[in-house]
C-alpha cells in the first residue's frame, strides 16, 4: 500500500464475535494508528463501549477499505457476502480468519485475487497467541508484510504456508487452547476424585498448567526433554505416565482428535464449493 494507507490502513472488521474481539482488543492495547470499523448486528459490551469511547466506529455506512478482515462463522460466510461487498473497492485486501473458506472461493465470492487467510488463536488476546497466514502464489509480499503486522500484537505469525497444511495448523494452534484448557479441567476432576476438595483441585490444576506453560516458555526447551527432567524412572510421575502415552492414551488420542479437527475444516471447504 503507498501513501497514508501504508502508515494508517482503514480496517473493517466483519463480525465482532469472540475472535474478532481478541484482534481489537490487541489492536487496541498495541495502540494502533488505523481506523478500525466494526460491523456486527448485535454488538457486546466491550464493543460498544469502545465505540462510544471514540476507539472504534461500529456499524457505519459502508465504503471501500484498505483492509477487509472477515471474522464471522464459515456457515454464515455466503449470506454477508452480498452487504460486505461494498466495503471492497479495486485495492482492497481481504483477510479472511474463518475455518474452511478458501482462498479461491473468497477471491471469487469478492472477483479479486488480493486475499489472504489468517488462522490466529485465542491468546491472542493478551499478546500471547500464534497465528498462521496462507497466501496465493505470487501474492505481493507487501501484502503479506501488512497482514503479518496486522497480527503481530497478537503474538508470534508463522508463514505463509501452503493452503493444505492449513487445516492441520488449525487443529493444533487454533483448536489447541481448548485443549490445554481441557486438560487442566479433567486433572481438577481427577483429584477431586481422590478425595481433593474441589475448589483446591481446581487451583492445583490450574496453576499446574500456568507454571507448566510459563516454564516451557521461559527455558525454550522442548516439551519430551522437560517431561524426561520431571519423570524419575519408577517413580510416582512415571506412574501416571505409564498410563497416559500407553497405546491407547494420549498420543492417540491426540492423533485422532487433530484428524477430526482438521477434517471439519475440510469439511466446512467442501460444503461452500
């Protein structure tokens, strides 16, 4: 983008559900430059409460966009098509974060080719996410640059990558919070179920999980090499683990949840086509 626009893009949002609350949210604590606009029927709280505060302007009357971000859910995505058209002029650039749109139906539900698909992830919201950018062949890479900074208060951005590994970075890096989230719910419930009261399983858990994460981050050293330095052979945490990677634990059924994932969002493709 040349002149103003590469400095201080106007952004339309479409959807400001949970996902594209997190984006602003980071924009915003970035304190961004860009004019961001928001479109959503039914707005929350926060998002009004910004619109008021003069951070955002919420559901104006449309006109072309430097930046069209598209945040609504994939099975809503053909009925906005026809009232977001008018926020897309001949340089726009569309930059789609729904699951199982891809680039070629968003190039020609829109008749451009200047489209980019973003997969972020929901800790994003305080700085710590990670996002994955696909991008058509011979995409501008000042495209890619802006959308790269576009996603940058959000945490790390990898890629672009092929549009094919898409939907198993989405089962790892988009789906993976619920995961982790997962895991610390059924460790309070186990201890629960040893006798632990609830309330102190679920802060055992909890904070298990946080410092767990926070230590991973900070030596940089890999996950099998933390968990060989905490696992004495014999002894109590090789007890457990004995159970949770034998042949039907969780490296299973990780597998198998991260194929389910992915092929929805195969899946969410096909039916668009």
């Amino acid at each position: 983008m040349a002149g103003k626009a590469a400095s201080a893009p106007t952004i339309v949002m479409i959807g400001a559900g949970r996902m594209g609350t997190a984006l602003v949210r980071g924009w915003l604590a970035a304190k961004t430059k860009s004019r961001i606009i928001l479109v959503d029927p039914a707005p929350s709280e926060e998002v009004s409460g910004w619109a008021e505060a003069g951070k955002v302007q919420l559901n104006p009357a449309p006109q072309p966009a430097d930046i069209l971000i598209l945040c609504v859910k994939p099975q809503v995505f053909t009925s906005v098509v026809e009232d977001t058209a008018a926020f897309v002029g001949a340089k726009t650039l569309i930059v789609s974060v729904m699951a199982g749109i891809l680039m070629k139906q968003l190039a020609a539900a829109f008749d451009t080719p200047r489209v980019i698909r973003a997969m972020p992830n929901t800790p994003g919201a305080i700085g710590q996410g990670i996002t994955v950018i696909t991008a058509p062949p011979g995409a501008d890479a000042s495209d890619i640059d802006v959308v790269t900074g576009l996603l940058k208060p959000l945490g790390d951005v990898e890629g672009p990558i092929d549009e094919k590994l898409i939907s198993a970075a989405a089962g790892v890096s988009g789906c993976g919070p619920a995961y982790v989230f997962l895991l610390a719910e059924v460790m309070a419930m186990a201890g629960e179920a040893e006798g632990l009261p609830k309330d102190l399983s679920a802060r055992l858990a909890r904070k298990t999980v946080e410092g767990a994460a926070a230590l991973m981050a900070s030596t940089g050293e890999a996950p099998d090499t933390l968990r060989k330095a905490v696992t004495s052979p014999k002894g109590v945490t090789q007890a457990a683990l004995d159970i949770l990677m034998d042949e039907g634990g969780m490296p299973a059924l990780m597998r198998k949840a991260l194929r389910a994932a992915a092929n929805r969002e195969r899946d969410l493709s096909r039916q668009k086509d």
